[in-house]
C-alpha cells in the first residue's frame, strides 16, 4: 500500500495530476447545482413579494 | 427551409469557408517557416541558423554517452542515422534520457559541436509493461541470432 | 423515424426538456461516477507500469481523456452553436454555451496535467511547440466565448453571438490533432487510433477507454445540468417555471 502511494518515486506528479482532475471536475459539477439553487431562490422571493402585494392592494393577479 | 434560413445557412457557410481558408494558409506558411527542432543532417547542410540559439532533435547514438567524473558536464552523438553531431551539455538530465532515445537539445553550434543549455527527452507514443518491452527485445535478439 | 422527429421536436420545448433532463441527471451522475471508479482503479491499480516512464506513465488516464473532451465539447458547442445560428433554435443557444465552461475546465485539466506529465519524462514544464500551444489556443477560445457571451446584455444574441466565435474557432481542432503529424513537435504522436492498431498494451488500454466513456457520460450530464439551470434563469417569468415553483409559495396564499 505505501509502495502504491509513492509511486516508485513519482508520487508528487501522478497523485497531483489526479487532484487536479477531480477538484476542476467537481467544481464544474457544482456550479450548475448552485446556480439553479439561486435561480429558484430568487423566483420563490418574487413570487411571495407579487403575492403580498396582491394580496394588499385586494387584486390578485 | 425558408429564405430567410437559406440565406443564414448560406452566409456562416461563407464565413466559415474563408476562415478555413485562411487557417489553411497559415498552417502551410507556417509549416515552411516554424520548425520546432533541426536534425543533425539539417544542420550540417548549413539550414540551421548560424550563431544563434535553435533545437536540435535526434537519437542519443548507442554508446556514446560519456559523463564527467567530477561534475555534471555529459557529451553524447545525436543522430538521425545519416548523419551525426557530438552534443555538449551541463545539467541534470531528464528520467527518460538513455542511448538510443530520441531527445530535444536547445543550444547553438561552437566549433562543430552543439553546446546545449537544456535537454529534453521525446518519448514515442508506444506504452508497454517491461515484461513486453523484454520479450520482444529477447524475440528480436533470437531472430538476429538465428538470421546469423 | 417519424417518432424520432417528434421526440426532437418535444425535447426543444423548454418545460418538456427541463423535466426530461432533470429525470436522466442522476443516472448520468452515477454512470459516470462507477465507470470513472472503475477506470480509476484500472489505471492506478491494475495497468502495469510502462517500460520506460515507470509510474509515471499513469498520469496517461487524466490527461488524455481530458484532452479528447477539450476537443469533443468544442465540437458540440460549434455543432449546437451552428443550428442556434441558422435555425434560431433556444434551446441549441443554451446547450452550445453550457458546453464552454465544460470544455474550458477539461482543456486546463489537460494543460496542467500535461505540464505535470512533462516535467518527469521530458524535462520541462512547457514548450511552444505545435500541440502545446495550439491546446493553449483553444483554452483561449473557450475563453472567448464565454467572455462575450457574458459581455453582451441581451441574453440570446449573446448566445448567438458567442456561437460565431466558436463556429470560427472550429478551425483549431484539426491543428490541434494533427499537429503532432504537420510538424516536428516534443510531444509524441498518436498513442490510441481509432482505425488501425494502438500503441499501447492491451491491459493498458482498458482502462483509458472506460475513462473516457466515463468523461463523454459526464460531459453529457454537465452539459444537462447547466442547460437546465440557463433555462430555468431565461424562462423565469413563464407560466410552466412559475407552476414549477408555486407549490413552495402556495402556502402564503392559505
């Protein structure tokens, strides 16, 4: 197991390639969940505003 | 299709035609003027810049590598097997630099020698375990020795 | 064949593809996820060491799937990026410029775990040779084309026009490919040939080919993902995204 982790010698190159595809890969794959997140957040928010104003003004839209 | 959509189709074809064009050209001036390394043969017909810094590619010749006892300082043949050139250089060299390699030398001519600053070693596209690598090498010794 | 058109034609409705995308997401994640396991564990674990790199060699399973889809997301962007120009297609507008980022992170995972796999064997971290710098190029495209799709106010003729850029920049993958044929370059040629015999051992092999299955299904997926996100942003104030978000709001109406 500690012979695998080194690597024969190349530890620091082959370990740190494979970082660096899966920290790119897992930020790419959370961008697109967070930014939904955002879009629905601020759609709930508009929604609820229209509808206390709606419901203020006694015309519901 | 609608007009208008022939007509869309037929422009970004137009454009897209003509920056092949131009890429196409570009690729070949610079196919003529961009050459990344000069082989021994190259530079002994005189095409390799003289006095100034270019790259030298070939193979480290068999059993010309000669390393200085007490520094860093090695000399090897580069050659493409027509012609050759003897290699001067100071410096760590790369893992993959062995006789019968091909390198990249980065240097200028001194003399009918090649002063490199920097080495690198190519390494071809076939990959295979050493156990292969072994048998095959074993394989063609066999055959050169039945062949004698 | 006539259900297959009917079936594209559903899927360039927005409300139909959002939910469409959003049932094959989770399918797509895990697909990926086990074979790029899968291929991980071949790669680091089974594949013998290479006669000449050694360990090192292993670097091979990150870098070229990665530089397979630095090219194959170009080629979908364009390819989405020429209907969204010539048929005003939405929804190719939105799959073109989801697929930029995605190709911008493979290409610099490509770059820097190229640069890496140089240090060790060639010697050097860079060189401008042909194939270094043309993938260089293509980082910058990529680069491009989300700059000016963001730069430009209106978001659909954004879309368009960052779609032109990267129809232009077309012409760079065949450089890329074939510059290691074209001229003389550091980097070695063409391991893997899709006609004709690889270079590579067979039980080296596997592995890249299921890493780079592995990639194309997550590609797919992040291309879905983020398609699915632009949509819900560009569509926010139509009746099927609201009926989408009223059940949470209902509430305040008693």
């Amino acid at each position: 197991m500690a012979e695998f982790l080194r690597m024969h010698g190349y530890a620091g190159y082959v370990w740190s390639a494979y970082a660096v595809f899966v920290v790119v890969l897992l930020a790419d794959a959370l961008a697109p969940l967070l930014a939904r997140r955002q879009t629905l957040a601020a759609l709930r928010g508009r929604l609820r505003r229209e509808a206390a104003r709606g419901a203020r003004t006694g015309n519901p839209s | 299709m609608t007009p208008t959509r022939k007509r869309r189709l037929i422009a970004v074809g137009l454009v897209l035609l003509a920056v092949a064009a131009a890429a196409t050209l570009t690729v070949f001036a610079l196919g003529k003027y961009q050459t990344y390394l000069y082989s021994p043969s190259e530079v002994l017909a005189g095409k390799a810049p003289a006095g100034a810094s270019f790259r030298l590619g070939g193979v480290v010749l068999e059993h010309s590598l000669q390393r200085a006892p007490d520094s860093l300082k090695v000399a090897f043949v580069v050659t493409d097997r027509f012609h050759e050139l003897p290699v001067e250089y100071t410096g760590i060299l790369p893992d993959l630099f062995r006789e019968g390699q091909s390198i990249v030398a980065t240097g200028r001519l001194d003399h009918g020698r090649f002063v490199a600053r920097e080495v690198l070693a190519k390494h071809d596209e076939t990959y295979m375990p050493k156990e292969v690598a072994d048998a095959i090498a074993k394989a063609k010794a066999a055959q050169a020795h039945s062949a004698r | 064949m006539n259900r297959l058109v009917l079936w594209f034609h559903r899927l360039g409705s927005p409300p139909y593809f959002y939910r469409f995308a959003g049932r094959w997401l989770p399918w797509l994640y895990a697909l990926a996820l086990l074979t790029g396991a899968i291929g991980f564990y071949g790669g680091l674990v089974i594949a013998p060491a290479d006669y000449q790199q050694g360990d090192s060699f292993r670097i091979l399973y990150v870098h070229v799937p990665c530089a397979w889809m630095s090219l194959f997301a170009y080629a979908f962007m364009a390819g989405n990026g020429f209907v969204a120009l010539v048929w005003r297609i939405k929804l190719a507008e939105l799959l073109a410029m989801a697929s930029a980022p995605i190709g911008a992170a493979f290409t610099f995972v490509t770059l820097v775990t190229g640069s890496i796999w140089g240090k060790p064997t060639w010697g050097t971290w860079w060189t401008w040779d042909a194939r270094l710098t043309s993938e260089l190029v293509l980082l910058f495209l990529y680069f491009g084309v989300i700059g000016l799709h963001q730069a430009i106010e209106d978001l659909r003729q954004a879309a368009r026009a960052a779609a032109f850029l990267a129809l232009v920049g077309v012409v760079n993958l065949p450089i890329i490919h074939y510059s290691v044929v074209w001229w003389n370059t550091l980097h070695q040629a063409q391991t893997v040939n899709l006609l004709g015999e690889s270079k590579i051992d067979a039980r080296m092999l596997w592995p890249l080919l299921v890493l780079a299955f592995a990639t194309h299904v997550y590609f797919f997926a992040s291309v879905l993902a983020r398609t699915r996100a632009a949509l819900l942003a560009l569509e926010s104030g139509k009746a099927w995204v609201r009926a989408l978000v009223a059940p949470a709001t209902e509430p305040a109406h008693g």
